[in-house]
C-alpha cells in the first residue's frame, strides 16, 4: 500500500501496519528487531549445528524488513566465518508459493546445494 492508501483508509477504519519502515503519519506501525532476529538465526546455524555454508530466502527486494534482515544475516555469518555465496541468496515473495518457486529456480542451477542450509525469511502478508 502506498502512504495515500493509507491516509484515505484510516480515515475510514483504524489502521495498524505490521513491518515497514515506521514512517507513515497515518497509521502505527508494529515492527520487529529483523536485525536482531536475524543474527541469532545465523548464530545458531553457525555455532549449534557447525553450518559452514548457508543459503537465504528474502522476501521483496527493497522492502526495508527484507533489506535489513538479508544485511544482518549476511554480516553474522561471516562473522561466525561461515559463507553464503550471491547464488544462494534467493529472493521471494513472502508466500510459501514463491519460496518454493525460488529454491526450485535455485536447485535447477549447475553448483551444488546442500539440504537444510537455507533460511527462509518468508513470513505470510497481513491485511
């Protein structure tokens, strides 16, 4: 939804938004610690099953949810001296549907993939 979406249905409903970036003068935003959701996602596959590569499943390319959590991931698994090369980072759309869309898209590639190192980010849109 855009922010004039926004302003002309909270004039007619309370509006909550759940995720964005926190901006709109229409409506209050609920968010979440992506940043901080996401290193201890990358934490646990590093230091709890000794993950040396991972994959990662985004959401929309550009959403600040999606930028922020891809950024803190990418970060912390270096640090943990993991990898997650560029061809194993998908991008989705936040439904089932396109995450499966997107890992078929990645397995049908020529470089390996190994099972159970991809971390879906994919959460189901609210309205």
């Amino acid at each position: 939804m855009t922010e004039d979406d926004v302003a002309d249905l909270s004039r007619r409903i309370p509006v909550v938004l759940l995720a964005g970036a926190g901006d709109s003068s229409s409506a209050i935003t609920v968010r979440v610690d992506n940043e901080q959701a996401m290193r201890s996602l990358a934490e646990h596959f590093v230091e709890v099953h000794q993950v040396k590569r991972v994959g990662f499943v985004s959401g929309h390319e550009g959403s600040p949810d999606s930028v922020a959590r891809e950024l803190s991931f990418k970060a912390t698994i270096a640090e943990g001296g993991a990898t997650l090369a560029d061809i194993d980072i998908l991008k989705s759309d936040w439904t089932s549907a396109g995450g499966e869309a997107a890992m078929r898209a990645r397995l049908g590639k020529d470089e390996p993939c190994r099972r159970r190192s991809l971390a879906p980010t994919i959460k189901r849109p609210s309205v």
